[in-house]
C-alpha cells in the first residue's frame, strides 16, 4: 500500500477537505476566551447576589442568606481564576523556562474542595 505525502496533488485527490493553520496562538486565545468567560462570570455572580440582597432584605429567609454568602464565595473564585489567566499570558524567564501556561489549572486545583 502507497500512502500519499502531504500537500501533493495525489494526497489533494484522495482526501479533498482543507486543512490549514492559521498563525494565531493558541495559548493565546484560550486564555482570552477564559478571561471573557471569567469577566461573565464574576458580573452574573455579583448582579445575582446583589438582587438576592434585596429579596432578603424583604423576606428574611435565612437560606437565602446562605445563597448569597455562597454567590460572595463562588466570586471570589472568579477574581483569583482572573488572576491565574492573567499571569498565565506572562512570558518565560530563567527561572520558569517554560512560562505560566498552566498557573490557571494549578489555581483550579488549589479552589477545588
């Protein structure tokens, strides 16, 4: 069996999709689509809890008062996910050769229960 290189006219003809790679980080873009998802996050967190103040300062419910503490908490998680995304776009140095790609999974492990 003869397998056909990449990029030749027969490899064209018998797998006929394309294929490319663009020249953007991935890195990168990951750690933008974190960061916005994070910033989402944090606003739909804080608005909620804010509203639940609101509904407590009414109704009194102490379980509701948990939901918020709980919302105040899971936002503070937001603001340190923040963080680790930011400091993950920082570049190598002698001391961390490879970068900071992974100090958001490192912050992931450290919230986790």
């Amino acid at each position: 069996m003869k397998l056909a290189k990449a990029g030749t006219k027969s490899f064209q003809k018998e797998y006929p999709y394309a294929h490319t790679h663009g020249v953007a980080d991935l890195e990168l873009l990951s750690t933008s689509k974190g960061l916005y998802a994070v910033k989402w996050s944090f606003a739909g967190l804080i608005a909620t809890a804010f509203f639940q103040i609101l509904v407590f300062r009414v109704s009194g419910s102490i379980s509701l008062l948990a939901d918020i503490i709980h919302n105040f908490r899971g936002a503070s998680t937001v603001i340190l996910l923040n963080f680790a995304f930011l400091l993950s776009r920082k570049k190598s140095n002698k001391r961390f050769t490879y970068g900071y790609g992974r100090a958001e999974d490192l912050q992931v492990c450290q919230l986790s229960p």
